[in-house]
C-alpha cells in the first residue's frame, strides 16, 4: 500500500525533474516495493487518461459498440503501463544499469502524473477555446516535444547513461507507444491484426 505521504512526495520528485533538476531523483527509493508502488500512479491518472481519451476522440466514428471500445482502452492502459517496464527490465540488464532499474522505473511511473496532467492543461484549453485551433496545435506538439526530452532527461539522470543511451531509452518507449496505439485503432475498427 501506499501512503499520502508518499504520493505527494513521489508527484514532487517528478516535479523537479520536469524542471530539469536531478535531485528530484532523491524522492524515489531504489527497492522492488518502490518500484511497485510507483505503480500507484497509473490509479491517479486514470481519470485525467480518461478525459484526454474523450477529448481526443470527441466526434470521431469507431467501428465497434461503446462497451468494446471501453475493454479495448481498458487492456490498452494496462498494456501501456507494463509493456515498457518489461521491455526496460532486459534493456537495463543488458547495459549494465540494471542495478539503478527500479528507481528509474518509479522516477518514470510518477514522472507520467506531470505528463497527463500537463496534456490534459493543453487539451481543455484548445477544447474550450481558449486557444484558436492553430496556438492549441502548436501548444500540443511543444507539450509533447518538451515530454520527450522529459523522458530523456529521467532516463539520463536515473540510469546514470550518456545523451544516446538516452534517447534511445525514449526511442524505446516511443515505438512501444506507437505500437500500442496502431493496435488499438485496429481494434476499434474492427480491422484483422494479421497485418501488422
């Protein structure tokens, strides 16, 4: 279980790094428990995912009836929140940074609570109209630019690699992402997935 305390402080950390400052490392525990709690913020961001995904879908047609698409996005955030975590567990033995894997694993679970809440700002501001269509769309490509260099920034500080070792985390995790969502929309389609 997981405290308060321990979600404000793990929210903190990820604050900090979002400002590109490493001590916000310092919030996180380097232990299995730490990594599996971390998995805590998955919960928290759930109703903002949920947000997002109506915004984001907002008048689009989809080929399957409305409780399918909910088990469809359902297993997707699921996916999306174990797949990488999975993948990153090889990729850290690999190169010899398995010994800093679950801090930098609950450095990037909590560092996704600043990333959807800071979309989530973006969206609702382009939805309402507060921003033309053209500022949103510029908005959201800085929001989502500014989110890799993020996971840039943590997968650096937490895994102590170089600027390539880096990117190619993040690069990982892009394509992880964009797998992901071509076999959703698949899905939602109706489409066959033998095709790639």
């Amino acid at each position: 279980m997981i405290t308060p305390g321990e979600i404000s402080r793990s929210i903190f950390g990820a604050w900090l790094l979002a400002r590109f400052n490493p001590s916000g490392l310092n919030f996180f525990e380097n232990t299995v428990d730490g990594f599996w709690r971390s998995f805590w913020a998955a919960a928290i961001v759930l109703p903002a995912y949920a947000i997002l995904l109506t915004l984001r879908h907002s008048g689009a047609t989809i080929g399957v009836g409305a409780g399918t698409a909910f088990f469809v996005h359902g297993i997707a955030y699921v996916i999306g929140w174990v797949a990488f975590p999975f993948a990153m567990f090889y990729a850290a033995q690999m190169f010899n940074r398995g010994q800093w894997y679950c801090r930098y694993i609950a450095a990037y679970n909590w560092g996704n609570v600043v990333q959807v809440a800071l979309m989530l700002i973006i969206s609702l501001a382009a939805a309402s109209g507060i921003l033309s269509s053209t500022i949103g769309t510029m908005a959201t490509v800085a929001t989502i630019l500014f989110i890799l260099v993020y996971k840039g920034f943590i997968a650096h500080v937490a895994l102590q690699t170089t600027i390539p070792g880096a990117a190619a985390v993040v690069f990982l995790d892009f394509c992880l992402s964009l797998m992901l969502e071509g076999w959703s929309a698949k899905l939602l389609k109706f489409q066959p997935m033998v095709s790639g």
